[in-house]
C-alpha cells in the first residue's frame, strides 16, 4: 500500500512537512506496513522556499532588509549552485505575518525589502532568480522593490515618493536608468489571475485582509491604475495583481516570466512520478472551500491525481462556505480536523488523529 501525503501549510500552525509527516504518523497507526511518501506541498505563498530548499540543495543567506512597516528584519533566501538560481521569498522579507494584525495598513507598507533581497542575489553574481510572491502585507504594485534595484519614482518636484500605496498617489515620474536586474532571469511563482486594477484587481480583492477599508481600497485602485499609466503598462493584465501588484512590475519592468507556484512546487519535489505510482493521495490545507477549486494547492494535486486515476482525500483546518465544490471536482471526500486548533502541538495531535480516520475509512 503506497500513499502520497503532500500538505500545504496551515498558517500559523504548520509548515508543510510538518503536515505531511503527521498525516504520515496517523496512517501508521493504522497500517503500519504503508508505504507513506511525504512531499511538501505550497503555491509560492508562506513557506514556499522552506518546502523546496531540500530538493535543489540549496544554501541559505540571511540579510537584514527593510521590514514592511520599514523596521529591519532577517530574512533569508536559498541559493543552488546546482541550478545557478536565487529562490526568493517574498513573505519573508513583505509578509503579512510580520506586521502585528492591528498595524496593518497597505497604504504604507512597503515591498523594498524584496528589492534588497533580490539586489543581493544579483551583486553576488546570480542571474537567475525565482520570485514566491504569495502571502504579502503590500499594495504597493511591486513600487518600492523597483526603489530598492535602483529606480527613481519621484513627484512633480523630484523627490522620491513615499514607501507604500500611497506614495503612488504622488508619482509623477519613473527613471529606470540605474535600475539592476533586467539582464536577469526572473520567474515569478504565483497562482493568483487577478489583474492590477478593476474590482478584482488587487486593491478589492486582497486589500480588506491586509487592513483597508473600502474607501481605502478604492483610493488604492486608482493610485495604482496611474502607475500603470505612468509606467505605461496595462493595469488589466492577467495575474499582474499577485501581491498587491508585486506581479506587474516583475512581469512588465523587469520581463519576468509568470508560472504557476504550485506547478513549480511539484516539478521540483518530483510529485508526479510518486503519485503515478501510488494507491491514495492524501492532500490539503488549513482552509478548504469554494476557493479551493480556483487553482489553489491542493486543486493542483487533485487534477494530477485524476490524470492517474487515483483517489484524493482531503484534510483542512477549516471546512468553509462552498467546499462541496471540492467534492464536485473529484475530491473523494472532504474531512476537517477531529480537534482544530491553532496550537502546533495540539495541531499536529489532532492531525494525527484524522489522517489516521481518514485512513481507516479508505481500508473500509
């Protein structure tokens, strides 16, 4: 009996891996000569970097970059000399995470920090980078990582704008003559589709959770449909608002190229061929529910799967609004935590609990 468990992260309580092995640990218990395959599992958001880093023998480099509120904070990226590739977290250096839940505000917090990132990697000769964009405290549309590779955003009367979406609102003119990093190759990981502007662009769609309000939000779009303008871009493009914007400057000032996080996430872990071979997958995140089905993580999965033939079963922290779409699309079944909790310990007992109910119900 071959199982593939391949977790996305609950956030705020587990990491990928630490998922998966306690999906592991809970079909032990019920099988005890199962041969459990952990794989981890992620889409370019929150704990993309630590999920790979394994599997391109990477090297970590921590530098202390400016925070999103602008305080410092160490953050770290992976570097293979295998691949030549500097993989770069945005979360980690612009994260919503680290900013307190009652300070955020993405009319002033910043993506520069992701700028001093990548302005490392390059200055020590890497010229390859992949971008994880996922999991942002920003609205800036990628403003202040421009700043910080050596562009000069600045007002009517010259002087560089202020950090945030709302020094966007002042932007009079772009001078990309000193700006580093278009001689690079950058692939951005992200699974989002919406667009820069419009209502499900950015500012709408991703604002309220980062602390806007609605009027805020509204502010926020048009600041940033006159950065596209200046900059000459389309605000509408698909998948330009990926981190609040992050996306659009990547993809059409620096020429990334934009693919799939969780694609990139599987192809490296070597997912496909553990899963052509299996009997069950075993899959999931801290919330599913209608939005899963939009291309999120464990989606992924699920159509790899369908492509083999083999059952998916799902395991979430939260079951939410809509989650019979899940099963809709072919999820088996669909099954939340015995006792959720945000607690890692206790997160990980009660994970253990499920994985192995979920377990016993397939032998049945």
């Amino acid at each position: 009996m071959k199982v593939v468990a391949t977790m996305d992260s609950f956030k705020g309580s587990l990491t990928s891996l630490e998922a998966g092995n306690a999906v592991r640990r809970g079909i032990l218990k019920v099988c005890p000569d199962a041969d459990v395959t952990v794989l981890p599992l992620a889409d370019g958001g929150e704990g993309t970097i630590d999920a790979i880093a394994p599997f391109v023998n990477g090297i970590s480099r921590t530098v202390t970059v400016t925070g999103p509120l602008g305080s410092p904070v160490c953050a770290s990226y992976v570097y293979s000399s295998v691949n030549g590739t500097a993989y770069i977290e945005m979360a980690k250096a612009s994260g919503l995470t680290l900013v307190e839940k009652d300070k955020r505000n993405p009319l002033i917090s910043t993506t520069y920090g992701v700028g001093e990132l990548m302005k490392d990697a390059i200055e020590r000769g890497v010229r390859k980078l992949v971008i994880c964009i996922g999991g942002s405290a920003t609205n800036d549309g990628g403003a202040g990582m421009l700043q910080a590779l050596g562009a000069r955003l600045t007002d009517s009367s010259g002087n560089d704008i202020s950090k945030g979406a709302a020094g966007l609102k002042d932007l009079h003119s772009v001078d990309l003559t000193e700006l580093i990093g278009r001689d690079t190759t950058i692939t951005v990981a992200s699974d989002v589709t919406n667009p820069l502007c419009g209502p499900d662009g950015a500012s709408f769609i991703y604002g309220p959770q980062k602390g806007a309000s609605l009027e805020e939000c509204r502010e926020m779009d048009r600041w940033l449909e006159h950065y596209a303008s200046i900059t000459g871009f389309d605000p509408y493009g698909k998948g330009t608002g990926a981190a609040g914007g992050m996306s659009f400057a990547l993809k059409n000032i620096l020429g990334a190229q934009i693919r799939s996080g969780a694609d990139m996430v599987m192809e490296i872990t070597g997912t496909e061929p553990e899963i052509k071979d299996c009997n069950i997958v075993i899959t999931g995140e801290g919330r599913m529910d209608s939005q899963t089905v939009n291309g999120k993580a464990p989606f992924k999965i699920l159509k790899l799967a369908q492509k083999y033939n083999k059952p998916v079963y799902g395991i979430t922290g939260i079951l939410g609004d809509g989650y019979e779409e899940c099963l809709k699309a072919g999820f088996s079944r669909i099954i939340p935590l015995i006792n959720p909790t945000m607690v890692t310990e206790d997160a990980v007992r009660s994970l253990e609990e499920t994985a192995a109910a979920v377990f016993a119900d397939y032998l049945s």
